[in-house]
C-alpha cells in the first residue's frame, strides 16, 4: 500500500521540483517502508541522501502525510543497509563498530539541535543556563543536571546542544548521549549475549554520560539496578552526567528510592510550558530558517502571532505546523495568509485548541475588575461596566474560536458591530495605556495557564 503512496509522491514531486530536479534527485530513491514514522529510502549514495533530505525533506513529509502515510522522519540508507542506524546496533557482528563511531562523530545527535539554534525565553531560561554551564566542560560543579519538562519543551535539543559543544571544545572528549530505551536495550542484548563486562567496561570508560528519559527505566528492575551502579561509578569518577525526564524525580513511579535521591543531588531544574512570547520568538526563528529554503514565499502580517496563539505549548507540534504551512504554500505557490493558515492547519488547531471558553473569560474578567458577571453581560453602560466588558470580548476574539456575532449572542445579545468596535478599542488602548496591556497580559496568562 505504502508503495502506491509512493507514486503518488514522486508524481506530486515531479510537478513541484520540475523534471530535471526530479530525474537527478527522485528517480534514484527506492522507496523502503515506514515504520515507527521513520519513512526510509534506499539510495545510490550518501550524498543523495543528504541533498533530498535537505532540499526536499520537508516536502516529502508533507506529501506522505497528505496521502495518508504520517512520517515524521526521513531515513535515507545507502544500498545495502536500509535499516534505520538504531537497528544496526542489533547485528550481533557489528556490535563493537557503532559504538566506537558514536562516541567520535556525534552519530545519533540532531546536527540541527544547538545552542545557536535555541530560543530562551522565560520559561526555559534557567534550563538553558544550566546547560550552557555544564557545555563549558572543566571540572564538575553539579551532577548530575536533572532537566525535566512536558513532551517538546527541549530537553533533547539542549542535550545535544551540550554534547556538540563539548565535542567541539574537546574532539577527545568521550561523551555518549543515548535515551534510557537504548540504555535498556543494550543492557539487555550485553546479558543476553554475556558480554557485560565489555558493557560495564563501554560505560565506565565514558567522560560525559547524557540519558533521555529517564522516566522510561521506571519500573524496569534490573535495568534501574545496573543504571545506578553505573551513575555511582561515574559520579566517583568526577564524570559529568546530564539526565532528562518528563517529570521530577520525586514524581517518577516505580523509581528505586536511592536512585531517586542520587538523582536529586545535583541540580535539578525545569522547563516551563512556554509562553506566548517564547513560541513568537521560536516561529520567527524558524521562518528565517525557511526563507532560505523557499525563496519567494511571503508571510501575510498577523500569521505568526496567530499560530503562537493558538497552536500549544509543544514546540515539535509548533515547528510541524511551520513546515506544513511552508510546504503547502510552496506547492500552491501562494502567499501564506491566515486563511490558508486556518485551512492547511485545520486539524492542529483543532486538537490544539485549549478550549477557553467565554464564560470562563467572562469570569476571570469581572474577578479581575472587580465587578459582577451580571453586570459585565447585562445592559449597563457606564464605563465601569463597559470596558471590562470590552476587555473580555477582546479576548474572547483572541482566545476563542468564536465569531463576531457569536460572541454578542454571549454578552447578552449585542450585535456583532458592538463586538468588533470593543475589540478595536481595546487594541488601540493596549497600544498607548499601559495599564490596559497589563491587565490583558496578566489576564491572557491566568486563562492560558
Ligand atoms: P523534548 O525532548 O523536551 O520532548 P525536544 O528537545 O525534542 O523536546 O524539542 C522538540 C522540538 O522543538 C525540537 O525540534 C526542538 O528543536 C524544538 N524546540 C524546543 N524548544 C525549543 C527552543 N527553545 N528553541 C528552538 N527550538 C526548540
Ligand atoms: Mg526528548
């Protein structure tokens, strides 16, 4: 089935990229499977892979999706080895190879997650600080740096922003990143094979240990056994060790107590959901990043606050609605308006859509001035009364999908012109009334929060 899907692809491909594009770069891609969301492709060489993974990678994504085959991945393997790299580990007669080439060329890190490339704002600003401490090296101040967040915060992205730097500043450096997944796997596949003293040996001899998602060994006992005599051995040995997981140690279930309390001894710090400003900045780095790859594409004003609105605080769902938006606009070949925003992201908005509803906006509102819900609804005038009551429509068009008209239904049945002129008032008293923005600010976070 996915082979069909596949020549939907390539003759999608073929229209947008143009013939020659297509013969030198599409033609030679054999299409392999999907499996796990990694989409993989067979391919004469290296550096065809490389160039359609940089050229064409995010279109193909989009295109497998728009056919019904999600990938969230391209994996392009020379002819022979279509297997995805983490697999290769698993042949038993190639087990010592991968290991050494991955303490030495940063296989199995995001080149694209660096420091350069991560926007601190607020929520995540301490995290940052933490890591960038930890990347300058030298002698161990805290360990281990326990970081935790929700899903798509960064937690990945600053490990190897911390493992690429490290490399940088000492190529000899031996520093191994690997989820707690892979550490399990290996663990097992070592006692299965009876080479633990090799395992031991691999993991002891490291002078940067880094483990994703911790949370994933819970549980697991002898795994979290061998974890912690691991973690002991290295924290003796003055090695650094950087942990990631998606809560606190104190709230991972099924965590052996001692390891729990091994894990809080160094510094234990958070990222936050992020923040309306954190996801405008993210977007706008990234669209700088996506000027480059679409040449001639235009952003209409309003599109970005739009998104970092409405679109949730995980930055990967943020970051796939970008490059889906890009794409789509690429291969239609127009402008990226809030209209084509609204209809290409549908479905992201949809499930995003936090669900702040009027009444709850209404409420907060006349807590926050003070005044009774009675009367922010009813007809009263005064301005006491009217300006939170433009207030609250304000956000009510900021925060809800509701319309114009649907929102006056709401404020005791004001027509839609009501609507619109308290919406626009507000903005222009947001712009020179610092009180005003104030509030709205305060008032957008505790309905967000
Ligand atoms: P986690 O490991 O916490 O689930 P990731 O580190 O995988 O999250 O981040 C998800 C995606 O969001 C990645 O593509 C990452 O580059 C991006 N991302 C997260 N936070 C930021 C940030 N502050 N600046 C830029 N990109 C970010
Ligand atoms: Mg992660």
């Amino acid at each position: 089935m996915t082979v069909e899907i596949w020549g939907d692809v390539r003759a999608a491909l073929r229209t947008t990229i143009g013939k020659n594009s297509y013969q030198s770069w599409i033609e030679p891609l054999e299409f392999v499977g999907i499996k796990d969301e990694v989409a993989t492709f067979a391919v004469p060489t290296t550096f065809i892979g490389n160039y359609v993974q940089q050229n064409f990678g995010e279109q193909i994504i989009y295109l497998l999706g728009r056919s019904g085959a999600a990938a969230r991945r391209l994996h392009f393997a020379p002819a022979g080895q279509s297997q995805p790299a983490v697999q290769a580990t698993a042949r038993p007669t190639r087990e010592a190879e991968p290991e050494a080439a991955e303490n030495q060329a940063g296989a199995g890190l995001d080149p694209r997650f660096t420091f350069d490339r991560f926007v601190v704002g607020k929520p995540n600003e301490l995290a940052h600080a933490a890591a960038r401490r930890v990347a300058e090296g030298g002698p161990v101040t805290f360990n281990p740096l326990f970081l935790y967040g929700g899903v798509g915060l960064g937690k990945t992205h600053l490990m190897h922003a911390i493992a690429h730097e490290l490399r940088a500043r000492d190529p000899e450096l031996n520093v191994l990143y690997l989820s707690a997944e892979q550490f399990m796997y290996r663990f097992i596949t070592a006692l299965r094979e009876r080479r633990m003293i090799d395992f031991k040996q691999m993991f002891r001899s490291v002078d940067v240990l880094m483990v994703d998602d911790v949370q994933f060994i819970a549980g697991k006992d002898s795994t979290q056994e061998e974890f912690f005599h691991t973690f002991n051995a290295l924290v003796d040995g003055q090695k650094q060790i950087i942990i990631s997981a998606d809560r606190a140690p104190g709230e991972i279930k099924d965590l052996e107590d001692r390891i729990r309390s091994r894990l809080q001894c160094g510094l234990v710090v958070d990222l936050h959901p992020t923040d309306y400003e954190l996801r405008l900045g993210i977007l706008q780095t990234k669209v700088e990043l996506y000027r480059g790859q679409y040449p001639g594409l235009t952003l209409a004003p309003g599109v970005l606050e739009f998104l970092a609105h409405r679109i949730s605080t995980n930055v990967r769902v943020l970051e796939g609605a970008l490059t889906r938006l890009f794409a789509f606009a690429s291969l239609v070949g127009r402008e990226i308006t809030l209209e084509l925003t609204q209809d290409c992201l549908s479905d992201i908005l949809r499930a995003s859509d936090r669900k702040i509803t009027v009444e709850e906006i209404q409420r907060k509102v006349s807590d926050h001035y003070n005044i009774r819900l009675s009367d922010m609804i009813g007809p009263k005038r005064l301005r006491a009364y009217a300006r939170p009551r433009q207030v609250a429509m304000f956000l009510c068009k900021q925060l809800t999908n509701r319309s114009l008209p649907e929102i006056g239904r709401r404020f005791g049945g004001r027509d839609h012109t009501t609507v619109m002129h308290g919406v626009r008032k507000i903005e222009e008293l947001r712009a020179k009334d610092s009180q005003i923005a104030d509030d709205l600010e305060l008032l957008r976070r505790a309905l967000e929060g």
